[in-house]
C-alpha cells in the first residue's frame, strides 16, 4: 500500500512523495501491506 497524499519532502537527499506501508508480524518477518478494496477515499484510516 503507497500513501501519496503526503506533502513532497526531501529525505535523504531525494524528494519524497509517498510512503510503502508495510507490518512485521511476531516472528520478524515483514510484508508490505495490500488491499483488494479499491474504494478508499482520500483521508481514509488504516488501523
């Protein structure tokens, strides 16, 4: 899941526009999150 709604910043010495949203689970292993939902609405939460 990419958040693009941000506001651009420069991290790093790059522009950045969004961020990859991802989880660990309890055995450290990590996954980017996805969604099949295709209706989300701009500001929506993710919890």
């Amino acid at each position: 899941m990419v958040a693009y709604n941000l506001k651009p910043r420069k991290m790093m010495g790059e522009m950045s526009y969004g961020m990859i949203l991802c989880a660990e689970d309890k055995d450290g292993k990590l996954s980017i999150l996805t969604t099949d939902d295709k209706d989300f609405e701009s500001g929506s939460s993710i919890s």
